[in-house]
C-alpha cells in the first residue's frame, strides 16, 4: 500500500485497503455514460494519473459504456498494481438507446459477475457491489440476489460484497448472509438523507462510499459553500469533499472526471483541513 494514498486509507475485513479518496469511473463513457469516450487517450491518462497520485481505489461496473469503462481500465493499468483495489457494481443492464434496466435475477447475476472478470482481466473480483433498484421501496428483499453473489464469494469469484443503493433493513438482511464491507449510497452536502447509515456503517466498520459526492448531474451550489471556499483559498468542490472526509471515518469518495486538471483538484482536495468554524456553517446548508 502506498504510504501518500490521497485522505489516507481505510481497512476493511482485516486485508482490504484502500485510499479514502478513490476514483469513479463512471464519467470515461460517453454521454449519459453510453458509448465510448471523446477522448480515449485522455480517459486512458486519467486513469494512470489516478493512480500515480496514490489512489488505490477505483469505482466501475461492466454497465458504465457498456462495457468500455472496464475495458479502458484493463488497457491503462493492467497488470494491475498490487495495492489497487477496483470494486464494481452488477444488477443491471443498458438498452440499445442508454436506457438502464434493473436486473437482478441469480443467474444473470452470476453472468455480469464472470463478464467484469473477463472485461477487467482478473481471476477474482476484489469487491461487487450489488446495485439494487433505484426505483424500488427500500423493502424488497435482497436475499435472492445477494445470495446468488455471496455463492460466487464462497467460490472463489469474488473476495468482498457491498450494496448500492441499499436501505437500513437490506443492510440487515444482507449482513444475516454474508459479510458487507462497503455500501455505496448517494450522499453530498446537500444531500444528506442517508446520515444514520453513515453513523452505522462507522459504528459496524463498514465503508460507506458517497457517489455523487459533487452532486453529479446537478452540481452542487450554494452561496455558503462558495464563501467558505474563497476564504480558504479552495475551489468549492474541494471543500465540498473535504467536508465529506471529515463527516466520518467510514466516508470513502469516488468522484469521477474525464480530465486530468480535475482529477488533480479533486485529489488535492484529501489535504484540505476545514476548521471548526467553516463546518459550522457548512454543516447548516441542508438543516
């Protein structure tokens, strides 16, 4: 593990390790994630910044492109460096036109499971991510499909489980089957209905990773954030993630850029220690 991982690191499961400020994936697509990058070689460069600046932490899934995100990662890094952890997300499938269907039937689980292998190049994933339904109510079960993945754990396939998008009780309910390490919800600044499941997660040593940590489609902004980063001389998506570093020590990021001036900014933004006054003011934005 590198010693200069960006906002430290995190342990998890005793082996798991991995930089408290990662890097998503997502955005090397093309738009609405769909179809390949504008620039391949900048997105193949991101990728490589990444993890020269210390990231040991890389977000994805087989559906981001489909299937190019994966493929881009495969052709930047590998043969993987030995501290980098990927953790990728299985559950669904794109259309022909981008559309997102939610699948989550075993068999077709286990199926997207062996494409991220085979796509990533890899014998073993080092954690999947089980994204449940956006659209669900946070009450179906997860025992069909996150025993489907917890077989594919026992066989070999997969080192680690989290969940995506997961409630209180299907946190519960996945626990009873196999162990969770991460669960990956969306959580920012200005959206912070998932706060117990934060406190839970650091209570129970599990990762809680924050997607759209910058607001994703719809960027964060506030007149409260901006005058809190012009005082300390920052960018307010800096500030913004270091106020997420700093919420809890089970917060891990994945902010996600196709270019390399933000990905640096981004980074940078691990260093950035708030003082106890400007997270006054910025805890009060969403009260």
């Amino acid at each position: 593990m590198t010693s200069s991982a960006p906002g430290g690191t995190l342990t998890l499961a005793g082996d798991f390790v991995i930089s408290r400020m990662g890097f998503g994936a997502m955005q090397l697509a093309g738009p609405r994630v769909f179809g390949p990058p504008r620039d391949r070689d900048q997105a193949l460069a991101v990728l490589r910044a990444a993890v020269d600046l210390g990231v040991t932490h890389i977000d994805t899934s087989d559906f981001y492109g489909p299937f190019v995100v994966n493929e881009l990662i495969r052709e930047a890094l590998h043969p993987y460096p030995a501290d980098l952890r990927i953790v990728t997300k299985v559950g669904a499938r794109r259309g022909q036109d981008g559309s997102w269907h939610p699948s989550l039937g075993p068999a077709d689980l286990k199926a997207q499971v062996r494409e991220n292998l085979a796509r990533l190049g890899v014998d073993a994933l080092d954690a999947v991510n089980l994204r449940l339904s956006a659209h669900g109510t946070g009450e179906e079960s997860v025992a069909e499909p996150f025993g489907a993945l917890a077989e594919l754990r026992k066989d070999g396939l997969i080192r680690h489980l989290g969940l995506s998008e997961a409630t209180d009780a299907q946190l519960t309910e996945a626990q009873a089957i196999a162990p969770v390490i991460t669960v990956q919800n969306l959580y920012n600044l200005a959206e912070r209905r998932d706060d117990a499941m934060v406190d839970r997660c650091a209570a129970e040593g599990i990762a809680y990773a924050a997607y759209f940590p910058l607001g994703g489609f719809t960027p964060l902004q506030s007149a409260t954030l901006s005058d809190v980063a012009r005082r300390l001389g920052a960018s307010a998506q800096q500030v913004a993630l270091a106020w997420l570093l700093q919420r809890s020590p089970a917060m891990v990021l994945i902010p996600g850029t196709s270019s390399l001036a933000h990905l640096r900014e981004n980074i940078a933004a691990a260093g950035l220690v708030l003082p106890p006054e400007a997270v006054a003011e910025l805890d009060a934005i969403a009260g």
